[in-house]
C-alpha cells in the first residue's frame, strides 16, 4: 500500500513524542476550557450555585457534548488525516470529558472513588465492545466509520475517567503539584516499559492515554486554583487563551502524519 492510499485510509495521527506532548496540553486545555464554562460563566463555584434551575455542570457537557458530536461526524466523514482537525476534536473531547466528569462526582453525589469507578467500567466496556465486534482495539486498525466511532467513544470516556481521577487527586492529600507529579512519574514507566520490555503495546497506549488526563487536570487546576488553595491563581479564560496559542503553534510546527497501515504493528 503506498502512502497516498494509506494517507486515506488512516486519519489518526502516529503515535510519537510530539503526539504525547500535544495530548498533555489539550487535556490540561480541556480542564481549564471546561471550568470557564461550567464553574465561572455558568457559576457552579460562586455564591449562586444550586440556586438556578439550570446545573452548570450538564449544560456544559451539553455545549461540549454537541460540539463533540459534530466534530466527530465531520472526521469520521473526512477523506484523509487532517491534523487540526483531529486536534480540535480531541480538545471537544477533553473539555466535555471535563464537564461530565465534574457533573459525575459532584452533582449525582457518588463523589470521586463512585464516579472514578463508574467511568473505568465505562472505558472497559467500551474496549471489550470494540474488541469483540472489531477484533482489536489498537489505534492502528482505526481506518473505517466504525472503528473510529469506537475509537471516539472510548477517548472521551477515558478522557471522562482521567479527569474524575485527576480531581479525587487534587482535592485530596496529594494537592495540584502532588498529583501532577505521581501522574506524570507513571507517565514516565510507562515509557520504560514501552522502550525495555516487550509488554502489549495496545495496553500501554490505552494506559498512557487515561493517564495523560489527570495530568491535564492536576496541572489546569494548579494555574486557576486560588493562591489559599495552592494554585497560582490565573485566571481560567487567560490560561486556556495561553494554552490555546501553545497547541495551535505545536501543531504547526511539529511534523504531522497518519498513524501505520493495520498489521504494520503489534495489534491488540
């Protein structure tokens, strides 16, 4: 298969160091983004909390949500790997993943290990479901409608489940930077285990992709935090502003290519 066609079939990017560098910055995006609408302009952290017919938390994950399901639509219709827009979904992904999240641990009153819980059994159904009807759940093999539909379905569970995970870290005896640090360690032997062992790389992927969101999450809630809570208090629309900027010249300037043709690697 030459790369012209494989350029068609693939419209998920490879799986290399600028990716994970991206990821990072789209899930710490996607707490901050998905904290301006939900807690400072629909008002779930002020005085008028609970007060309003409306819950924060879900229209957020309305707004995203929606935005999710066009963007989705619009890249599951694409002819071939466009990179800002795989992007851009990504990002509507994290920011509704952060929204349903908060909406899970906080609103339904399961607090943080139910909804942790709730949302891990959501990601494991959703990889045994795409196993057993697809064969493999390795992002290698996402080159048709369905398997990408899998593929964008199980993101933003994991991106949902990152998020809980990130919070019930935070909030607890580990703190903004504790918790950025543990995530961010786990991060790094996964990497060990991907360069000196031969473990399943379908696993470490998936492992690493949960991971790098309550990385996002610890580190977005130590830019808006305020100062008594350990943050540096900044404010959320300047720091996804700032965040924005990053991810937009980080894809511009790093190489951007379609992942390997199924069967190139390890499938799982």
């Amino acid at each position: 298969m030459d790369a012209r066609t494989r350029d068609t079939l693939t419209k998920v990017p490879a799986v290399t160091l600028g990716f994970w560098i991206i990821k990072i910055l789209c899930t710490t995006l996607g707490e901050t983004g998905g904290d301006t609408v939900s807690m400072t302009w629909l008002g779930e952290t002020t005085a008028e909390a609970g007060k309003s017919a409306l819950n924060g938390y879900l229209v957020g994950t309305a707004i995203f949500g929606i935005l999710l399901a066009v963007l989705v639509t619009v890249q599951i219709r694409a002819r071939r790997f466009n990179p800002w827009l795989y992007w851009a979904t990504i990002v509507a992904s994290t920011t509704a993943g952060t929204t349903l999240a908060d909406f899970s641990t906080r609103s339904l009153g399961i607090g943080y290990p139910g909804g942790s819980l709730l949302l891990l059994a959501s990601v494991l159904a959703c990889l045994f479901a795409w196993r057993r009807a697809l064969g493999s759940v390795s992002v290698d093999t996402v080159t048709t409608p369905r398997a990408e539909l899998f593929y964008w379905v199980t993101i933003t569970f994991s991106q949902t489940l990152g998020t809980a995970l990130g919070d019930w870290a935070a909030d607890g005896a580990l703190g903004y930077l504790g918790g950025a640090l543990v995530f961010g360690a786990g991060l790094l032997v996964l990497g060990g285990l991907y360069v000196w062992t031969r473990v399943s790389r379908v696993f470490l992927f998936w492992t690493a992709f949960i991971l790098t969101r309550p990385l996002g999450a610890t580190v977005g809630d130590f830019f808006d935090k305020p100062h008594a809570q350990g943050g540096l208090e900044v404010s959320r629309p300047v720091a996804s502003l700032i965040l924005a900027v990053a991810i937009l010249a980080l894809i511009a300037l790093l190489p951007q290519r379609p992942g390997g043709h199924p069967g190139a690697q390890e499938r799982g």
